[in-house]
C-alpha cells in the first residue's frame, strides 16, 4: 500500500546471491548474563535500530540494502515488580499466557542522535512505516517458580509478509530499520511501581543481554511522559544490554555479506552479525484482521521446554522511574 521510496512487494524470485541472515545484537544464550527488566509500564516502549556496527562487527550496512524483511523475533518474560517507595524489586512470575503488543518497524534515510523529543507513534523524520500491529498475541517466558530468578525463555518467531505472503522489500537510500514494541496493559501481572504512577501494567517485561550493549544508540526506551533516550544513556543510571529482538533479512544490495550460518567472532561484546536461531516458534499470517498489512500472530513455546527454549538465570532488574529528568 505504501509506494515509492521504500516499499513494495516483491514480485521475482530473489538472487540466489543474496544472502539471508538474522541481526541479532544481543548475546542471549544458556550461558551468558541475561536480564528481566520490570521497570516498564503500559503504554511505554522499548526497541532496537538495526545499522552499520563497528568493525569487526556487522550490521545492517547502508550497502546491504534494498533488504527483504522476513521474520522477526521477541521474548518478553513475566515477573512483577513489587515493594514501595524506592524500593521496588523484581520477583519472578511463573503466570504463562499471551501478552499482547504493538510492533511497529520504519525505515530509515537518517540516523537519529537526538531521540529524547522525537515522536512517540509516528514515523521519525526521514522515516516510514513499513509495518504495524497494535495488538501482537506474544507468548510470555516464565520463571521456573514464583520469585526465581531461573527462566526457560522463548523466542516468538512473527512472520513479516504481506497480504500476497510476500516479504516486505525496503529500498535505498535507506540506511537502517528501527523496530519498536509497545507493552499493552494486562492485569496478569502486578506492579507496585506502576501503581504508585497512576498507570497500568503491562502484560509482559522487556528480555535483555546483560554484558553491555553492542554499541552506542543502537538500542532505545520510551518513558511514560519523559520521551527516548538510549539505553546507555538513561538518566541516572544506563540500562546495560541489548534487547531480546531479532530481524531476519535477505540483503539484495551489493554490500559485504556473511553467510548465514556463520556468524562473526563475538570480540567482547555482541557480533552484531548474522547469529543462529536460538530456538523460536514460527507463526502464521493472522487471518481475521481485515486492517492488516499482513497481520500475525504468535505461536507458543513448544511443550515441555524443547528445542525452542533457553534456559537461563536471569537478573531481574528494575528500571529506576522519574517523574523529571
């Protein structure tokens, strides 16, 4: 529906040259640091602006492009955020379910710096919808008991495609792609913190690395009546990981690929690169939703903990609120 600059379905077969990969800037796996972080509430935002990354890392390179955007994937986790004053903490939850979500994903020609007043839903400058839902059924990682800071964690796996089943293409000059998810409200979950403002709570937490992130203004909140900032550069204190959010691609542009299957040495920090599929359960174009640019929605973890989990000790973190900056 959306012409011109960057969007529209492809009608050929790709390249056999082009080179499909998932850009996974986080180091989520069953042996490294990772966190739950409970600080959010409903109606606020957390996502990832997938670009270029120091070498020898890779990225989204403004070479790769026109892209394919095929699948995306994200673990959200329960818990509860309890206590009062200042001192709230995290407990982890073992209420499994659906939490439902926003996703939107825009393309852009002009990387952002300044995020902290740009629009909360609309497109940044320089930017375009390419794909939107304001309700995503996203199945919730749980503890493995109440207040266990153990999770088996499960990535969704959300099907891009449009109404022919086709993948989203994005044109040059684009030069990156910025996914965000909004925490729609739910009363699964509890939150003292949310409460004590006057706002609701969100039907599932934002999952993160917790070894840093992969490099600046790559990774970004939105705060209830604050605005953006990035997670390095939360006032107060830095949010340290990258979220738990994974874009596959099919790049059709001439600049460096990897292959797929082999991802970059991880120097300290995350690739940034292509990374295997840490287990994600596939979903199908949703078929009841007439508004849908290609709508989807969300399958379950596999009975049992299979393949598709990851188990984990998770840090539950909680994300110091401020009414003022």
């Amino acid at each position: 529906m959306l012409a011109g600059l960057l969007l529209g379905a492809s009608a050929t077969a790709p390249s056999p040259a082009a080179a499909q990969r998932t850009l996974g800037y986080d180091t989520i796996s069953g042996e490294s640091p990772v966190a739950v972080t409970c600080g959010f509430c409903a109606g606020e935002k957390f996502g990832v602006i997938y670009r270029d990354l120091p070498a020898p890392a890779r990225g989204l390179e403004a070479g790769d492009f026109p892209i394919e955007l095929e699948a995306l994937q994200l673990a959200l986790a329960a818990a509860d955020a309890v206590g009062s004053g200042a001192t709230f903490t995290c407990s982890g939850s073992t209420t499994g379910g659906v939490a439902m979500v926003g996703i939107a994903i825009y393309a852009g020609t002009d990387l952002p710096s300044d995020i902290l007043d740009l629009d909360a839903t609309d497109p940044w400058p320089g930017e375009t919808l390419v794909w939107g839902q304001p309700d995503v059924p996203i199945m919730r990682s749980v503890a493995d008991e109440e207040g266990s800071a153990s999770y088996e964690v499960n990535f969704n796996r959300l099907l891009l495609q449009d109404e022919a089943g086709l993948p989203y293409l994005v044109n040059a000059p684009n030069v990156y792609i910025r996914v965000v998810v909004s925490l729609n409200p739910d009363t699964a979950l509890s939150s003292s913190s949310c409460d004590s403002l006057s706002l609701e709570t969100p039907g599932g937490f934002a999952v993160r690395d917790n070894d840093g992130v992969v490099n600046a203004e790559r990774n970004l909140i939105y705060a209830d009546g604050l605005g953006w900032f990035w997670n390095e550069a939360i006032p107060g204190g830095s949010i340290g990981g990258d979220w738990a959010m994974r874009l596959e691609v099919r790049d059709l542009g001439e600049g460096p690929v990897v292959d797929s299957g082999t991802p970059m040495a991880d120097s300290g920090v995350d690739s940034g690169s292509s990374v295997p599929d840490a287990g994600s359960a596939d979903t199908g174009p949703g078929e009841d939703d007439a508004s849908s640019d290609g709508g989807c929605e969300a399958a379950g973890p596999n009975a049992g903990g299979g393949p598709n989990a990851l188990l984990f000790a998770a840090v539950l973190l909680w994300l110091g609120r401020r009414r003022g900056v």
